[in-house]
C-alpha cells in the first residue's frame, strides 16, 4: 500500500513538472519565432532526456541532448542548469560548456585592451584640429581595421559571439585593406602622394567581399547563431581558406611596394636630425613585413592541416604591438605621425628654408607652448627639448624664432620669464615673495642670471624695480 502510495505521489509531481516545463516553453515559442509549437513535444523530450541521462551519470548521452535542444532553442543558459551538476566534471559537458559559454580568458582580455587603446587613439586623431586630412585618414582607418580585428577575435576566443552574434564575420571583410592601407599611408608620409579617384580601384576586392557577406550580416541574431552552431543555411566560415589566400597575396604584393619606397631613399640616414622620421619608417615597415611573414607561415599551416594556433596568436600579438607603438609615438611625437611635410621641411631647409605653411603652424604650436604651457618655466628648457615637443628639427625651431620673433632662442625664452616676473611682481602688493623665489618660479637657477636679463629688458635691477613699485603704491 505504501509503495502504490509513492508511486501515485511521484506520478503526480512529474505531471505536475510536465505541465510547468511546457508552459514555459510555449512562452518561449511566443517569444521565439524560430520554436514552433510542434517542437514543443521533442524540446521536453530533449530537456528530459538530458536531465534523466544526467542522474543516470551518463555524460555523452545527457551532452547529446542538451546539443538538441540548443539547437532547437539557443538557449545556451541551459548549459549551466544545476541538473547537470553530476556530470560538470566529465570531459564531454566541459567541452560542451567550453564550446558555447563565455569564459575569461586573461590572454585574450590583453587583446582586448590593445585593441581599445588603438580605438582610442583613433578617437584623439580624429578630434583634434586635422593637420593633414589624407594622412589622418589613412592612419586612423589602418589602426581602427587593426584594432577591430584584435577585440574582434578577443572576443570570439572567450564565446562571446554566441552573446553578440551580430559580430559575426565582420572583421572579415576588412582582410584586403591591411596592404592598401598601409601602402597609401605611407606613400602620403614619404613623399606626400595626393590620392586620386583611380585609386578606388584598390577597394574593389573589399567591395566583393562586402557583398559576398551582405545576405549574412542581414539576417537575424537567430540565424546567425544556427550558422555559427553549424545548422544555418549558410557555411560556418565559408571562404575562409580562400580569403586567406587572398589576404596573403594582398599583404605579399603591398608590403613588397612598401619596402621598395622605403629602400630607395634612404640617403638622408646619416643626419642626425631625420632619425626620428627615418626611426617611425623603419618600424612600421618592419612590422608590416613581420606581420606579413607570420601570416604566410599561418596560411601554409592551415592548408596543410598543420597545428595553427600559435601563429595565429603570434598575428595577434604582432597587430597589438603595433597598435601600443603607434599609440606611444603618438604620446611621444605625434608630427611624426602626420605627414611628409615634416621630412620635407627638414631637407628642403638648407636650400630654400621651411614653406610658408609649415612655418606658420610650427609657430602657432610654439606660441601654445609658451603661452599657455609656459614651457619657459622648465630650468632645463633648450633648443632640443622645444624642437622634441614641436616634433620637428633643431635647425627648424631656431628658424621660426629668428623669422617670426627677430630674437635667438635664449633671448625668446628671457623675455617670456621676465614677463612673467614683472607680472608676479606687479601682483605682489604685499611684497611677500622674495626676488630669489620669483627668479626661481619664472624658470632661474640663480638670481645673477635673473638680475642680467631683467636689467637688459628694463634697464634697471628686479631690487630697483620693486622699490619703485612700493614707492608708486604710497
């Protein structure tokens, strides 16, 4: 009696569960369009099925269940419920979980973080005042397709894809722009080529890859996580060798004509003002053929069915680097960056000094310095050190100081500092500071020095000239 008892009882709560299980499906299928009513019977069953097979300690059978019913629903959540306890420690749901769950993954947060330092530099290129729009362009479009990329597979390596499907293959379409991209920038840079309308051409390969990708990126979340599960009604990854071959032979062709500029004027290296610009194009040369060379070894791997993990990963990290070294030469010496004006500039100065559009910008950003930085305050300040903060030459900054201001660059600096004196001076109505301290706040190391200068633009003494300023104020 007893034993009918437990029987009935267990009965009813199935019943009972049964009835819970297929409301909640049925407001799924409300929500879902994709989850038909006449699904409902095989989702219960699959839910079922996985979770007796779980209290049974059948792990492979419960895992090809749950597959089941995650494509059914998509509801990966239902990876993680508690009836699959008994089986977490099991290869076959570690790799199920490993497959769809997200995860951090402190590697690919690295990626990540490089990627949107690279973002962000590319915000502060585009925000401040555009010196050279080309050059900007180029520069900006070539780290943000870098940047994307690395947060992109960063991404895509801890399963956040199945989070946001409509990532999907959208860093693809960008592999033939790497080249291009580079090639123009530094066309622009080393001999100030203007882009023309037949370079368009260029961008015809990514035109047909953003076509061959449009019918996927208009589908639904939905539909893209069926492709990515391998259900949908396009290929997972479809092309993908013969992008790669594609990327490969763009990358081969535009580093070979980037190398070829780079190589044939290199007669300026032994001057020690153009290492900087020499410095910046060398560099990026080298990381354009290192990543070039990493992806080719990458693609023989791949279509030889060869372990390609650590050279993928080494692509990574040669994009993250040179993201984080534009990202430092921007901070460094951003000119360096911008433009062709700046090499120009510097060897056209012996002959026919700096243009006239350059020179007014280099004073303009020195006129910021002095006025609003007051650089002149550094006891340390030079001609080197004004001419590192211009991102230009030794020889270029004494220029604009002789043309613009009729003084050397010490008299230049003297005359802001004891402006400055005068100012604090005339401001001290309670004769507080001393002369030393004002000598030393304007930029002074030692009040003799400060007394020379005061008196050569006066023509009397700071102690004179505080004494006449008291007996002024009686």
């Amino acid at each position: 009696m007893l034993s009918r008892l437990k029987f009935l009882f267990k009965s009813r709560i199935k019943y009972v569960f049964l009835l819970f299980v297929l409301g909640t499906n049925l407001v799924s299928a409300a929500s879902n369009p994709t989850v038909n009513v006449q699904d409902l019977d095989s989702l219960i069953y699959f839910r079922e099925a996985a979770f007796q097979a779980a209290e049974n300690s059948n792990p492979e059978e419960a895992v090809s269940y749950i597959t089941k019913y995650l494509e059914k629903t998509r509801d990966f959540s239902f990876i993680e419920n508690s009836a699959f306890d008994t089986i977490s420690r099991s290869i076959a749901y570690q790799s199920l979980s490993k497959q769809y769950l997200p995860k951090v993954n402190w590697g690919s947060m690295l990626y990540i973080y490089a990627g949107l330092i690279g973002i962000f530099i590319v915000i502060i290129f585009n925000t401040q005042r555009k010196k050279d729009k080309a050059t900007i362009t180029l520069l900006s479009v070539l780290i943000f397709i870098h940047s994307f990329f690395i947060i992109h597979v960063g991404l895509h390596s801890m399963n956040y894809q199945f989070v946001y499907p409509h990532l999907y293959s959208t860093s693809t379409v960008f592999s033939f722009l790497y080249g291009p991209l580079l090639y123009f920038y530094f066309k622009r840079i080393k001999i100030g080529y203007t882009l023309r309308k037949k370079d368009l051409l260029h961008l015809i390969p990514t035109l047909a890859l953003i076509i061959m990708f449009s019918p996927i990126f208009i589908l639904s979340g939905d539909e893209k996580l069926k492709i990515m599960m391998g259900i949908g009604k396009f290929k997972d990854r479809a092309y993908g060798v013969e992008i790669s071959i594609g990327k490969m032979l763009s990358l081969l062709v535009y580093t070979f004509f980037t190398i070829k500029l780079f190589l044939s004027s290199r007669k300026q290296n032994y001057i020690d003002e153009y290492k900087p610009i020499y410095k910046w194009q060398r560099n990026i040369v080298f990381f354009q053929t290192l990543f070039t060379s990493v992806y080719a070894i990458y693609l023989v791997l791949l279509v030889s069915y060869i372990l390609t993990g650590p050279m993928f990963h080494m692509q990574l990290i040669v994009l993250s680097c040179f993201v984080l070294y534009v990202a430092y030469t921007a901070y460094v010496n951003p000119k360096t960056l911008l433009g062709y004006q700046l090499e120009a500039s510097f060897l056209k100065y012996k002959n026919s000094g700096l243009t006239s559009s350059f020179s007014e910008e280099l004073k303009e950003d020195m006129m910021r310095m002095l006025e609003n930085d007051k650089i002149y305050k550094q006891n340390t300040i030079n001609l080197n050190t004004m001419a590192e903060m211009l991102g230009t030459t030794r020889h270029n900054t004494s220029q604009i100081i002789n043309e613009h201001f009729g003084l050397s660059f010490f008299e230049l600096i003297n005359t802001y500092r004891i402006k400055e004196a005068t100012e604090i001076f005339k401001l001290d109505t309670h004769r507080q500071k001393n002369i030393i301290d004002v000598a030393y706040e304007v930029g002074y190391n030692n009040k003799v020095t400060f007394n020379k200068a005061f008196k050569k633009i006066h023509d009397t003494t700071p102690s004179q000239f505080v004494k006449n300023l008291r007996e002024t104020a009686l």
